[in-house]
C-alpha cells in the first residue's frame, strides 16, 4: 500500500458518504444509481487492506475451531459468525484463498450440524466457495467438490474433481479418501476402484505452484491452516509474497535511511565546526 492510499481512501470515502446522503433525497433510478456508486465506493475503500483482511481470516478461524468444541445453537452461531468474517475477509481480499476454502468447510460442518441433505442451500453456498477457491489457485479445493459429488451421487463430476486434484498434488493419501464418510457412496463403486488403481500405476504428479498448507480434519475436509514456519502460507494468493511485502519493504528502507543520515548530519556538522575553532585560536596566536 502506497503512502497516499490513506488520504486517498479518505476522499472516497467522503465522495460515497456524500453520494449516500444524496440518495436518500432522491428518488427512482437517480437514487439507485447514486446507491450503487456509493457501494462501489465503499467496497474500494475496504479493497486491498492486507492487515485487515489477515486479522478478519484469523478470527474467522477462530470461531470455526471454538464452534467444532459446542454443540446446537451454540455451535450454529459459532459457524455463522466464522462465516461472516471469512465473507468480510473476502470484500476486502476476493483473492485470499485460505478464507474461500475454509468458507466453504465451515458451512459443511454447519451443514453437518443442521443434518442437511446434500441438495440443500448449506452445501450449495459450501460448493459455492470451493468453486471459488478453485479459481484463485486451480485445484486446491476439488477434493472438497469431489466430496460433495460424492454425497450426492453425481459420479461424472465427483470423478472430474478427483482428477484435477490428481493432477495439482492436492488429493490426499488413499487411506484418508477410503476412511473419509463423505465419499462411502462411492468407495465400492467400480469407477472409484479403477481409479484408486490408476492412481497406484501413475508416480505422483508434481505440484503446479507452491501447495497449500492443509490439515486433514476428522471428517477429512481440507481445511487450509497458517503454517508459522512460513508467514506466506496463509495468504492464499498462489502463496507468494504479499503485497504488503512487497510495497512496505521500499518505505520501511527508505525510513531505514533518513534515519542513518540524520546521525551522519550531526557528526559533520561538529566536524566543520572544530576546524572554526582551531583557525581562531591560530588567529589569537
């Protein structure tokens, strides 16, 4: 983030408030275009804040491991809460890939808790997120779109998803899919037991970009987790450096510097001086 950002963000945000306030005077679509202007405003105010967004994933997965410890409503408040944040974390950055994947995990096990049946809303907005996460990074969530396929019975896209996972090293070992509730549909199905077989004739693929950090949970969903060994991991954007990084640095050097040259300054301002002093004293003599 640029130095000016700050004041600029100040000025569109005063320009949205004010397009707000005339709204609310005027009428028809004069009003629902100055709506709509003061929407985009505000969402370009929030876009692109890394901090925020960062603190915004974090505490959704807060509340998405403190709901996994409570039962009943307790629990259903928990998972809706860490959705929210996660859906906030994503008006700010639509590319953090950690909060789309683990969106679409916290409404499964919403769902779960619910006793959904696998064509109901909570797995479609699950489905919905990890369709997401797969266009930020390709991959990273079909095993969790498989699972789904799977729970319905719809085996032509369950397969598809199993083999783009394949295909970007992100499918788990064959113990946890043959151990994984979600796919007993299709364990014992002759189209799943060829492809287990071609996946033990075929060396594992090598991974198109850096993987994500991902946890296997009980219920096997892939749940992506900070990695402290690695402060990237969690950033989702391919899991390459942040832009934060990236533009703070130059400032943070340029700060660095200024800050070395002021001692600099000082010691060659009493060096001039010195020579002053000894030509007076020559002068005197």
């Amino acid at each position: 983030m640029s130095l000016l950002a700050p004041f600029t963000k100040k000025s569109k945000l005063n320009n949205s408030i004010k397009d707000t306030a005339q709204a609310r005077k005027s009428e028809g679509t004069t009003a629902d275009g100055l709506f709509t202007a003061a929407y985009k405003g505000y969402a370009e105010v929030l876009l692109d804040d890394p901090i925020r967004s960062e603190a915004l994933y974090n505490w959704g997965l807060a509340l998405f491991h403190q709901a996994q410890t409570k039962t009943g409503d307790e629990a259903a408040k928990l998972f809706q809460d860490a959705i929210d944040k996660f859906a906030f974390c994503l008006l700010i950055n639509p590319n953090y890939l950690a909060a789309a994947i683990d969106s679409g995990v916290a409404y499964m096990d919403y769902a779960r808790l619910k006793k959904a049946m696998p064509h109901e809303k909570l797995y479609e907005a699950a489905k919905a997120q990890f369709e997401r996460a797969n266009s930020i990074q390709a991959g990273t969530a079909s095993y969790n779109l498989a699972c789904i396929y799977g729970l319905r019975g719809n085996k032509e896209a369950c397969l598809k998803e199993l083999e783009l996972a394949r295909s970007k090293a992100t499918l788990p070992d064959q113990a946890d899919m043959l151990a994984d509730l979600d796919m007993a549909n299709v364990i014992g199905q002759d189209w799943f037991v060829a492809f287990l077989e071609e996946l033990n004739k075929q060396p594992e693929p090598e991974p198109e970009a850096i993987a994500p950090v991902v946890n296997p949970r009980g219920s096997k969903w892939r749940l992506v987790e900070r990695n402290f060994d690695d402060d990237r991991a969690e950033t989702g954007e391919e899991f390459v450096a942040t832009k934060s990084e990236t533009e703070v640095e130059p400032v943070i050097e340029e700060v660095e510097k200024e800050m070395k040259a002021e001692p600099v300054a000082e010691s060659a301002a009493v060096e001039t001086e010195e020579p002053a002093e000894s030509a007076e004293k020559t002068a005197e003599k």
